[in-house]
C-alpha cells in the first residue's frame, strides 16, 4: 500500500498527466476547409486524414464544409471564410489570380481527370459524345475542373451540346433522369451502381482529352492566410502528404472511407483502384502548367498568360519536411 507521501505523489502525477492531456487537447488549432463533391476519393483526403488522426497529430482539427463544384470552394477561400480550399479547378485560379483575387496555390491536388465521366441515360438517343447540336452537357460550377473538361470535350472532340450547370453529381443525375439535361457528369463512387445496373450509359471520361497530362485540381488558400496562419498551412500540406501515403499503403483506409460514406468496402476499393493512380492526387504534382497557362487563355478564364514571376507568386507549395 502507498504511504502519505507515496500517495501525495500518486494525485501529482495524475494531475500532471491530466493537465498535459489538457494542454494537448486545446494544442490542436481548428482550421476549416471547404472540399469540392463530399465523397470524391481525391477530395476526401482532409476527411480521411481527420477521420485516422493524421490531422491531430500535426496539431490540427478540420471543420470540413462540402460545396458543389470548385467554384464554390474558390468564393469561400477568397472571401477568407476557409482557410484552405480542396479541389479548385486549376484554370478557375489562375483566372482569379490574373484578375487580382487574393488567391494562391499551396498544392496540387488531382492530376488528369480519368474520375470524372459524362453519362446519358441509359433509354437516351444519346450514344456518344461528339455532336449532339440542340441537346445539353452538364458541368458543376463556373470555374470547375468539370467546366474545364466540358471547353475541352467542345474544342477537341467536336461537341456541340450546350454546356449547362447542374451542381453536384446527384443534383445532376435528378436532371438527367426527368429529362431536363441530356448528358450528365459524375465522379465514382457515385453513380457506378446505375452504371453496373446499366440504367446510365458511360460516355466519355476527362482523360479522353489533353487534361490526362495535366493538374486538373490544386489546393489553395488566401493572401492574409498566408501571413497570418502559415505555419498552419504548412502543417496542413505536410499531414495531407502523409495522408495521400496512408491512402495508398494502409488498408485501414477502406474501413475508414466505406464507413463515413456508408458504402461497401468493395465499392471504396473499387473506387480508388479504378479511377485514382496515386501520382494522380500527390499534392508536389503540379503537371503541365505550360499548358494549363495556354489553356487558362484559350478558354477565356484569363486575358494572357501568366509570366513566371506570376507563376511563381501564385504557386507556393510548402517544402517536404526531411
């Protein structure tokens, strides 16, 4: 049994280890996020990295808002009402930035654009892409990578449809199904239950046009976030790199990712092997940005190209941590 003093020391340490638990526990700073398309295996990497404790044990806490296309998600990091944004289309940035948005790149976030696919339904006279003078072709919101997609769909594969907003993948799918649009946009999981079930046909995904080679989607954040949370931010990107590794290396991930979205296991893995080649959402790989600079012009996001100095203002990926 303990004496006296024996027992005094007992409370301390108890004391000590609850006030450390304390102190740990008001440690974790709150950070908010605003992620384009709540479920998107490349946008759920925050979520995901949340959900494992990754983000805690950067010091961080998330409080995740999902919007319905990077436009979105790019009105709320300028406005400053995230601190980060996930999944702003790449040539919706640099259009901000030439314009003079307060906005900057800290990170890529999903290269080529194989996850994203064009659909009609299944009963439809729409079989394929090309063509299709008089009909619609839906995309998320101004400034999205899938508006991005749908410009390259009508400047390379010959589509005449008219390009229509439709929102989420579900709010789209309601507009495809009662007839209002004719061709569709989703990204897994959503969606691959009614094409197994061929209510909806698949048309054509991002990567049938030159956007395979290209950083489709970033991660970025503000001016005055830049000044005033910083190292934040730099913690952020490094737990959101260690994340992307736990994705692709701990099968924990599937348990994780099928629970919060109430899907099958096989679904999430499906969903991640089918459609997402690790390289694709590594966030230092910031690919084809001659090109993007080219395109951001050609598709009248931006009056003229971005110059190197531009470029190297707007990008500001963190380094890796040795």
């Amino acid at each position: 049994m303990l004496g006296k003093i024996g027992r005094r020391f007992a409370a301390t340490g108890t004391l000590l280890a609850a006030a450390i638990v304390t102190q740990g526990a008001f440690a974790q700073e709150a950070m908010k996020i605003a992620a384009g398309q709540r479920g998107n295996w490349d946008s759920s990497v925050p979520e995901i990295g949340e959900r494992a404790g990754i983000m805690k044990k950067h010091g961080l806490k998330l409080e995740i808002l999902y919007t319905q296309g990077s436009g979105e998600t790019q009105q709320a990091v300028i406005s400053g009402a995230v601190d980060v944004g996930v999944a702003i289309g790449s040539l919706g940035a640099i259009g901000a930035y030439s314009k003079g948005a307060p906005i900057r790149i800290i990170g890529a976030q999903s290269t080529g654009a194989g996850d994203l696919y064009w659909y009609a339904r299944a009963d439809s006279a729409v079989t394929a892409l090309a063509g299709n003078a008089g009909k619609t072709i839906a995309y998320s919101t101004n400034g999205s990578s899938t508006q991005t997609v749908v410009k390259a769909f009508i400047d390379e594969l010959g589509v005449k449809a008219t390009p229509t907003a439709t929102g989420s993948p579900s709010a789209t799918l309601t507009q495809v199904m009662s007839g209002q649009v004719d061709i569709g946009w989703a990204a897994p999981p959503f969606g691959i239950d009614l094409l197994d079930q061929a209510k909806i046909r698949k048309l054509a995904t991002g990567n049938d046009t030159s956007l395979k080679d290209q950083t489709v989607r970033v991660l970025a954040t503000s001016v005055d976030k830049m000044k005033t949370k910083k190292d934040s931010l730099d913690r952020f990107v490094q737990a959101y790199r260690e994340t992307v590794d736990y994705m692709y290396t701990n099968p924990e991930v599937m348990k994780v990712y099928s629970e919060w979205l109430n899907i099958t296991p096989e679904l999430a893995r499906r969903t991640r092997d089918d459609f997402f080649a690790r390289d694709a959402i590594e966030p230092d790989n910031m690919k084809g940005l001659d090109k993007i600079v080219q395109d951001a012009v050609a598709y009248k996001f931006a009056s003229a190209p971005l110059t190197k100095e531009q470029l190297a203002d707007l990008i500001q990926i963190p380094p890796k941590k040795k």
